[in-house]
C-alpha cells in the first residue's frame, strides 16, 4: 500500500513538472501573428502600411529570430509598444536591449502600461528618451506621407491604474475630427470608459494587458478570472462583444495575447504574439 502510494506520487510529480516544463517552452515559442486595419476613412496613400505591435514584454528578452521574422513581411512602418515594457526588478539594460533590438525594424512609439509604474518612471523615461523612442502620454501625434494623407496615433497613460485621459489624447474637443485615429493602450478597459463623442472620433484601439488569459485549461478556461480577462481576452472586439472580422463600425479593438509572462514565466493555450498589422484603405 505504501509502495503504491509512493509510486503515485511519484508518477504524480514528474507529470506535473513535464507539463511545467512544457508550459515554460511554450512561454518562449513566438509567434507573429496577422491582423489588418481597413477603413474608408484610411487615406489611400496609407494603404499597405505595415505596423509591428508588442504589448506586455515584462522580463523576456527579445530575441534576433524574432526581429528576422517580422522583417520578413517587408517593410515595417512603425513599431508600437502597448505597455508594460517591463516589471518590477527588470533591469533597465535589459528593456534597453529590447528597444534597441526593436528600433532595427522601425522607429518606436510606446505607451505606458501598470508594471512600467512598479520602479521608478523616470529612468524608464529618460532611457526611452536616449534610445529615440517617442512616448505618447495622453497625446497624438500626426502621421503623415510624403505623398499626401496624414492619420492620428493617439496614446493613452496607463488605464489601470488610472491615468489615462483620452480627451487630453485626442486633442480636445472635435479636433482634427476628420482624421483616421489610431489608439494604442494598455488595458482595454479603455473601450468601456470612451465617452460617445470619444468614441466617435476613435477608429480603431490596440491593447494588451490581459496576456490572453496567459495560462488557459482545458474546459475550465483561464486560470486568472479578472472582469478584463473575461471581458476581453483576446482578438477583435467591438462595443464588447468579440468579432472575428475587420468590417464593423468604429471603434473597433484588438487585444494581444502579449510577448511576456506576469507572475508565473509559463503559458498554455495563449500563445506568446508579436502582431504585423497591414493597414488597407476601403474606397
């Protein structure tokens, strides 16, 4: 009997680190995912732009096979980062390097996310600064070709704790109204808070936070069941209820399943994602 119950226990612990150890591997094995932008507010000479989106790097390194994969889809306009570049006891070289690493496929810009508050901001900032990043704290900035066209990528402070201010983000009251307006944020609670005329104003959101529920079981679903999670996981959604595609009204949203882990380093059945998002203009 008591044999038996060692060997149970035995078998019991070596099946729990094999799936450990295979929730670890999983956690490291990137993917880039596809996702397109269409709007007959897009100027056409916008169409075909590529965009890189990250969200949620924490303490993961970026690694070269990953920026030689995304270079693959051609040329990358612009790289954003939805939040959380890092956490608490990252060290500061280290999101240096994934900066660097990124900034080979395109200039950046980024907003902040709830673990980029866990040390002090502003050596966070002042390192973005000297790597030539553009933070977008509450503001827009206008995109413009050489050809014609311009958009607006507006970029809100951190929802989750409270900091983002869209109004101040988008530039006042009906500024710019007729412009295509692209918002990157950290948490999509953000789509919950939008007053009307915001939303109005506001064509498509880019978020993360949720790390698309992170470690997801069989049957049961996600392991952590926060109002966000179980709101938004992940994909597409619109007016919070998920659509799988591109033609719907605005503000349309999208939510990363994220590059990094939180708490735990594992991940099961949400995969690690970086995002190529090609933007195509409807006439």
């Amino acid at each position: 009997m008591v044999y038996s119950l060692a060997i149970a226990a035995a078998t019991a612990v070596i099946g729990l680190s094999v799936a450990i150890y295979a929730m670890y591997r999983y956690a490291h094995r990137y993917q880039v995912d596809e996702q397109t932008i269409s709007s007959s507010r897009l100027p056409a000479s916008f169409d075909g732009v590529k965009l890189l989106f990250v969200s949620d790097i924490h303490g993961h390194r970026i690694p070269q096979t990953v920026v030689d994969a995304c270079t693959q889809y051609g040329d990358i306009g612009l790289v954003l980062i939805g939040g959380d570049l890092r956490e608490g006891g990252v060290p500061l070289e280290r999101s240096r390097g994934n900066i660097r690493a990124l900034r080979n496929i395109a200039p950046i810009y980024v907003v902040y996310g709830n673990h980029d508050y866990d040390d002090d901001i502003r050596s966070l900032e002042v390192m973005l600064r000297e790597e030539g990043v553009r933070l977008l704290t509450n503001e827009a900035v206008l995109l413009e070709q050489a050809e014609g066209g311009a958009i607006r990528l507006a970029g809100v402070d951190d929802p989750r704790t409270n900091r983002e201010d869209v109004r101040l983000a988008l530039g006042g009251d009906g500024a710019n109204d007729d412009l295509f307006t692209l918002l990157l944020a950290h948490d999509p609670v953000i789509a919950d808070r939008l007053l009307p005329e915001q939303a109005a104003r506001i064509d498509y959101i880019l978020a993360g936070h949720t790390h698309g529920g992170q470690i997801v079981l069989p049957i049961i679903g996600p392991l952590v069941t926060s109002k966000n999670v179980r709101t938004y996981l992940r994909g597409w959604y619109n007016n919070g209820e998920e659509r799988r595609t591109s033609e719907t009204a605005s503000p349309r949203m999208f939510v990363s399943c994220g590059f990094g882990t939180s708490k735990f380093p594992l991940r099961l059945a949400a995969p690690a994602q970086v995002h190529i998002v090609t933007l195509r203009a409807l006439s």
